[in-house]
C-alpha cells in the first residue's frame, strides 16, 4: 500500500474588485448586466448573481471571477488570506 503524498493548490490568477461602497459602476461593469441583482441602499448591500444563485455582497467583500470565468463573492477575510495582488496585469 502507497503512503499518501503531500500536495499543494496549484497557483490560480483570478480577477477581483472590492465593493467599497461607493464603486457601484465599477461593479457593475465587472460583473456585467446580467449578473447585477440589485442594490439595497438602506443598508448598501448588492445582491450579485453567481453560480450558486443570487449573493448578498456587503461592503467590503470582493468579487472574484476564476479561469473558468466563474464569479463568487468572497468575505475580505477569507480573500486576503487566499490572494495576492500580482506584478503582472493581464486578462485571465
């Protein structure tokens, strides 16, 4: 019987953009018509749709598209502990 190897992720180039809450046509141009839900102004949250249905986006989370040309809303904590902005600027 083999003894299990150790891996690693393999390295992925994503492009991502914050919501500040005051950037609302950049967000829109990144994700496009389609995928823009709404934007509730009482409490500045956008409602985003991926994949996985529509994601409520709070100030401060990010949006990230993957080489699959997958959109996901992603928690500022989880991003910054996963991702690092690269040298190199090019399209996925």
């Amino acid at each position: 019987m083999k003894k299990p190897l150790p891996y690693i992720h393999k390295a992925t180039e994503v492009r991502a953009l914050r919501w500040t809450g005051d950037n609302i046509d950049a967000v829109k141009d990144f994700v496009g018509p389609a995928r823009f839900g709404a934007h509730n102004t009482a409490c500045n949250v956008l409602y985003i749709w991926t994949c996985e249905g529509v994601d409520a986006m709070p100030v401060g989370y990010w949006l990230v598209i993957d080489e699959r040309l997958e959109l996901s809303v992603i928690p500022d904590v989880w991003f910054s502990g996963k991702y690092a902005e690269t040298c190199d600027h090019h399209p996925v």
